[in-house]
C-alpha cells in the first residue's frame, strides 16, 4: 500500500506554465484523504519552492534543493539538512570560474534560504533570466531572496552554504560536469537537470550526502515505512535515485527518453496532461 507520495515539480506537477491543474490539486487532495502522506521533491531551493507548497497545502515536510533540505513550508521548522564545508566551496567555485561558469550559492537552511552571486556574464541569458524571475516572484522579499555580492570566495565561511549551482548551455554544462566531477571526487554530489529542447543544463553540486533519493528514503524512515510504500513521480535525471527508490516509480510522458525507456518505471501522460492526477487515481485512489 501507498502511504508515502512525492511528486517532483517543474516539469512534473506544474505545467508547461509553470501552474498546477485543478486535476493534480483535488488528485492530491483525495490521496491525503486516503491517508497518504503527499510532498514535493524539488531541485527548487526552499524559498522558490515555498509558494507552491502553501498554495497546495501539503500534509508533509517538502524536499529542496534537491534533497539537501527537508523542511514544513508553512511553519519554516527544518527536519533535516546537509551542508557544503568551507573548503568543498572554495573548490567548486574555483574549478567553475576557472571554465567561466557563474555560480549561485544558495545558504541559509534554518530561514528561508539566499540565493548569493557575484558575477553574470553577458551571454549567460537562462540566468539572468532565473534572477530575473526569483526577484519578481519573491516581490517586497526580492533583496532579501536574491542578493549580488563582490565575491563570492569571500562570503565562504560566514553563512552556512547548501549548495552551489551553473547552468548554461547542454554541451558546456556537460564538460563543466565532468571537469568538476574529476576535480572534487567524491566531496560532493553532481546532479544534472537537463533540457535538450532549451539547450538548457542547471548543475547543482551538493553535499554527498545529498540527493532526492536520499532525503525520500528519510522521510520514509522517520514514519516507519519501507520502499515499497511510496510512490515518486518525476521527469528528469535528477530524480532517478528517487525513481529508483520507490515501489512505485512513475515518469512523465514529457521525461528524458531514458527514463521513459526503463521497463521497470510506469510511464504516465506528460505535465500538461495531468498525468500526475492519472498516476494519483490509477496507483493510490484506485488500489483496493
């Protein structure tokens, strides 16, 4: 039986337009009803992934920043979190300035989180266009949500850090991995969200202990429930440790083919088709 639902966000729940459907809203409603304990499990950090949480309302502490903070959105109480050290930082961002990337850092796990950058480089439009959107999102939060500083290398040490983040292009953002990846070992974990229709790649390097998968599993274990009690939904590779985990591993129809080719994920309709509400109905609201 189902008692555990975590369901991913962009791409997954909300729709092309970044909203969520009176189908997967009355879906999720009905699956707390049942009992069901109902989360979102994010590459979002908590503050961008806040005013979805309290619009749905969820029974269950959220999972952010790609599960390096689990946290109740209503009442800002932290669970559980993970965190870059010092060195780990000035390493990551040393190796991705040395490739030209432009880091984000987001710290500040016990509030609701800052997001720190120093440098944006001209051509660098999916991230001016991310600042962009934060600080019209957050409105009168904007200054405290996003914030320019000199340098970043010397904010390392006087804020507690959660992760680091680039993004740009898919083919420089996949030799930035692999050169991060040589550099920083096993020191930090590496996930790719990757869009190949937007030549899009957002890398977010956290802590090793760190992922979706991880944070899902913990939230299982603080109930007492074992894999086979939950149910993940998901579009991309940074939910495949989470799929992975689940009993009940659901991908969208808008996933990376990779993932809508594993013969042991169920594949639903794609976002814009509530295909989170058809996932809800066949494998929770339908069960008996």
């Amino acid at each position: 039986m189902i008692k555990l639902l975590a369901l991913d966000l962009d791409g997954t729940l909300l729709n092309s337009r970044g909203k969520i459907s009176e189908e997967n809203k009355l879906a999720i409603r009905k699956a707390e009803e049942k009992g069901v304990l109902v989360t979102i499990a994010t590459g979002r950090r908590f503050r961008d992934a806040r005013p979805v949480a309290l619009e749905i309302g969820f029974n269950a502490p959220i999972v952010t920043h790609n599960g390096a903070l689990l946290k109740f959105a209503e009442s800002l109480e932290t669970v559980e979190f993970s965190l870059l050290n010092n060195e780990t930082v000035r390493e990551i961002l040393r190796v991705g300035k040395a490739f030209g990337g432009d880091a984000l850092v987001s710290a500040d796990p016990h509030g609701q989180g800052t997001l720190l950058f120093d440098t944006v480089s001209e051509d660098n439009i999916p991230l001016r266009k991310y600042i962009a959107w934060a600080e019209t999102l957050h409105g009168d939060e904007a200054e405290e949500s996003v914030r320019h500083v000199e340098n970043l290398g010397e904010i390392v040490g006087t804020t507690e850090i959660v992760h680091v983040s680039f993004s740009g292009g898919c083919q420089p953002m996949f030799e930035m991995q692999r050169i991060l990846a040589d550099e920083l070992q096993n020191s930090v974990n590496i996930l790719a969200t990757i869009y190949p229709r937007l030549d899009f790649t957002l890398l977010d390097i956290l802590p090793p202990d760190a992922s979706k998968g991880i944070s899902v599993e913990k939230l299982a274990a603080m109930h007492g429930f074992s894999h086979e009690n939950v149910m993940v939904c998901g579009d991309n590779f940074n939910d495949l440790e989470m799929l992975d985990f689940a009993g009940t591993p659901v991908v969208m129809g808008n996933a990376a083919p990779e993932l809508r080719e594993r013969e042991d994920f169920y594949t639903t309709l794609s976002n814009d088709e509530n295909g989170v509400a058809l996932a809800i109905d066949r494998f929770i609201l339908n069960s008996d």
